[in-house]
C-alpha cells in the first residue's frame, strides 16, 4: 500500500520497481486476509530470491480448499528470473503444503489455452490436463490437477 520502498524496508530485501505483473494484488491480498484472517496460508505468499536477497515474485493459492477438499494454485515469477526454475519450485512447494493436509484431495491450476511456460510448470509438478473450461474473463482456458493419490505415488 505504501509502495516498493517501503515494502523494501520492511522485508529487508531489495525489492525492483517491476517485480509483478499484477500489483493490485498486493492491496487484494491484504484486503482479503485482513478481513478474513483465516485465509492465511490459504492466499498469498511473496517469493523471495535468497541469495541475492529480492523480491522475484508471488504464488499462492486462490482461496482455502473447497468442500470437495479442492484447491488452486497460482504464480507469478518476475521477468529477470524466468527460466530457472523458480516457478516449479513454487508450484511444487504450494503443492506440498495443500497435501500436508489431510483434507486436500486435489490440487488444481488453470492457464490460458496454448501450450506455454505454465503449463510446462505444471506439467513438471505433476498435473495432468483435465479438460477446458470457460473463463468468464479469459475466455477459454485449461484445467490442470493433481490428485493426492498421484502426488503420493508419483
């Protein structure tokens, strides 16, 4: 809310001007788990490069899981550090974390409808392709999951 600077001094860490792609949603992550503090863990985390101490990015996830025990991913990894890696980490780290509950049956993730870097990730962290579904802002997109029982045996 205050700006790259002072989110800087905060973390400690040097923070680039073009570090997101996406930072409205700074201000929808602190919105969201102000209001709902029950959210944390379940929203929004900042990626952290730590040998050279910035801020490469978010990952997260869209919300807690769902009755179904269902919960998406998502990711966001600065320009400079695409390409190594960073984002398969996250993803497989987020993934880790859904399952360490018990109650997570299935992990899912949706990208645009084109094979693309995201669905390499994804495809690396283990989900498969689950069908098309119709975005309401995006138009058509890919449905990617991962159920407990593939995470477990695979």
């Amino acid at each position: 809310m205050h700006g790259n600077e002072a989110l800087a001094q905060i973390l400690g860490i040097d923070v680039p001007e073009q570090w997101t792609e996406y930072p409205e949603m700074v201000l929808v992550a602190y919105d969201k788990l102000r209001n709902d503090p029950s959210l944390l863990g379940w929203f929004f985390y900042l990626a952290i490069h730590k040998a050279d101490n910035r801020l490469i990015g978010t990952a997260g996830f869209k919300g807690r899981p769902d009755a179904d025990g269902a919960v998406e991913i998502g990711y966001e990894v600065s320009g400079p550090y695409r390409e190594q890696g960073y984002a398969t980490e996250m993803a497989e780290i987020l993934i880790r974390f859904a399952f360490s509950h018990p109650y997570v049956s299935k992990v899912i993730a949706h990208t645009e409808e084109e094979y693309n870097a995201a669905v390499k990730v994804l495809q690396k962290s283990g989900l498969r392709f689950a069908g098309e579904i119709n975005g309401r802002e995006a138009g058509e997109l890919w449905r990617w999951e991962i159920s407990r029982e593939q995470y477990l045996g695979g």
